[in-house]
C-alpha cells in the first residue's frame, strides 16, 4: 500500500522528506514539523490576528490563510506546510454554523439534539463545495510556496466533530455527545455518516487545491471506551482513508492507546502519536510498514536548550526509522519561540 499523487509533486518539490518517509522510502534525517506551528508562537501571527476582527475572519480570507500558513515555513524552516483552517468548518459547511469566543474556543449556538436535525443536514459534495474559502487558501498557498515544502490539508475525524455538534462546545466530558451513543446509537450512526460523506468530499476537493499530503485529526479519540471507539470511531476512518489514494495519510488519534491495533489496519500511510506513547511498543502492534509522526512533550519546549536538544535526540533514536518528528499534540501558545527553534534545528541536524 503506497499513497502517491506524488509523482508529480516530487518533480516540483525542493523538500520532499515527509512524503518520502510516509511512502516508506530511505532519508538521510527524519522530517520535522509542528501541529499549530501556524499560531500564537510566532510574534507576526499575533501582530496580523491583532488588526482582525477575529479567528474566524482570518480562517475565512483566503489571502490571509496563506499567509499564516506560510509564516513558520519562512520563521522556523520546517519540512512542511499545513494549510491554516479549522476542523469546525466541515459542521458549519452543514448547516451548522459555529463561533469561536476568545479565550473560551467553539460554541454552537445550535445543537444536535433529535432525528430531524440531522435530518436537515447538508452532506457530501453539497456541503464540501460550500467551503470554497479554504480550497482558494491552499491554491494561494501552493502557488507562494513555489514547491519549497509540502502542504498539508487536514480534517477532524467524524466523532471529534460529532462531539461538537452534540456537545455545542468543548467539554471535559462530552457527556451530552457520549450520552447519544448510548440512548439512540441509530441516529448518531447517521450523523456520522453524514459528517464521513462531507469530509471525504472536503478532502478530495483539497486534494485537487493542491495538498500533497492529509490529516485526520481525532482529537476526543481518549474520551471514548475502546468498544465505542470500535463501533463509533474505526469505521469511519476507515471509510475517509480508503477514499483518499491520491496522496499520503496520516491519522492522529489522540489518547487512543487502547486501539492501536485497529489503528495500524487502516488504509493509512502514518499513524501520529501523543506523547504518552513508547514507539516500540507502538511498531510492535501497528507492524513495520506504516510511518510513525510525533510524540515529543509540548511542555519539553518550555525547558533549557540543552535539555531541549538532547531529549529530541534521544526520541528520535527511540524511533529509528519511519518517523516523522513532531510533538505529541499542538504546540502550546505561550510556547518560547526559541524552544520551538531549538527543536526545529536539532531534528534538522540529526543524520541517520
């Protein structure tokens, strides 16, 4: 199983690492870069957000997606892009319109709540074509790049975004969107699919913007029993990842210790790990032919330079090969851009 649109972007691409190493294929050093590398670490995003009226209109202007997008690329020198967007645009593309509140994150004015909210639901091509904002974004920024790295677009896995749409917010429980799975399983099933058949449609219409590689972000994956996760999760990844054979994907579950088996029988090129997770542990239950991406603490950044260095290191040796360096979730905000700079270089200096 080898994912490839990337005939042709190897012939344009100058940086070509990450896809190299998702397709299983020798490199001399790993790869390297951060989930929400695009953000508040880097003292230019905070200085463009601060002229906006808020999250959402940066998410919503093509030309400034493509600009926060290519910031860490030009500040951090990582080996890869990833498109400035938001998971949440793929419920509003349904119909079910979203806010992000400062300082608090998404809220839903509108829930998920019986049969004839799903019912009034847009999905598939109808609902993806509807997102035009972001595919415009990754035109924008594939042309900018001129093929220095690649680009990455992404979607949130179908329970994350069910939690929202259930929940209205985020949750340290998600009670209300567990609850669901429990008294009417049929429906959440419908749900799912329907947030399935949009993604799949998103991603493929990203795939033609011009992402050279994708990830599924299950970011409530932890919250879940290993059972739930096996009926409510698994079949849904699965659907997204068989569809999707034009390029590579990786699939970042996060918390779900417990399902790495069914993880690594996906039809995908990489599996992300949060930092919880020892890699050969993991390799003996996925098996030796998938990429494995992450898992360094977010807080090891915070620490002295040395301990910084060493540390990337040491976790890069526990890995050996088929790896793809990044944290284990996003980078946290108040991250010292130094830190990040200190990873970011150690990773780029380490030889095989």
């Amino acid at each position: 199983m080898q994912k490839v649109s990337a005939d042709q972007a190897q012939t344009v691409l100058q940086n070509d690492l990450i896809l190299k190493v998702a397709r299983g294929e020798e490199v001399e050093r790993p790869p390297v870069w951060l989930m929400r590398q695009a953000g508040r670490i880097l003292p230019q995003y905070r200085a463009l957000r601060g002229k906006l009226s808020g999250f959402k209109e940066l998410v919503e202007t093509p030309a400034l997606a493509a600009e926060v997008t290519i910031q860490p690329i030009d500040e951090l020198d990582v080996d890869a892009a990833i498109i400035f967007s938001d998971i949440l645009v793929i419920p509003e593309a349904m119909g079910l319109t979203y806010e992000m509140v400062e300082k608090k994150g998404p809220f839903f004015p509108e829930t998920i709540q019986q049969a004839a909210d799903v019912e009034k639901l847009v999905s598939g091509d109808s609902a993806a074509s509807q997102l035009h904002y972001v595919f415009e974004a990754l035109e924008i920024t594939k042309r900018e790049l001129a093929g220095r790295v690649p680009l990455i677009g992404f979607a949130g896995a179908p329970w994350t975004i069910l939690s929202y749409m259930v929940e209205g917010q985020g949750s340290k429980t998600f009670s209300k969107a567990r609850k669901l799975l429990y008294q009417n399983p049929k429906l959440a099933h419908q749900l799912l699919q329907k947030i399935t058949d949009t993604t799949i449609a998103y991603l493929k219409l990203k795939i033609a913007a011009g992402a050279d590689m994708l990830q599924v972000f299950d970011s409530w994956a932890g919250i879940l029993p290993k059972a739930q996760y096996s009926e409510f999760a698994i079949p849904y990844i699965r659907q997204i990842c068989d569809a999707i054979q034009e390029v590579p994907i990786t699939v970042f579950a996060k918390d779900a210790w417990f399902a790495l088996e069914e993880l690594g029988q996906l039809d995908c090129n990489t599996i992300g790990l949060d930092w919880h997770l020892d890699p050969q542990d993991v390799r003996q239950k996925i098996g030796p032919t998938k990429a494995l991406q992450g898992n360094l603490d977010p807080c090891l950044l915070y620490a002295p330079q040395e301990e910084i260095a060493e540390k990337t290191q040491n976790m890069i040796k526990g890995f050996k090969k088929q790896h793809i360096v990044n944290l284990g979730h996003g980078v946290y905000p108040d991250t010292p851009l130094d830190g990040v700079k200190c990873f970011v270089n150690t990773v780029k200096a380490y030889r095989y």
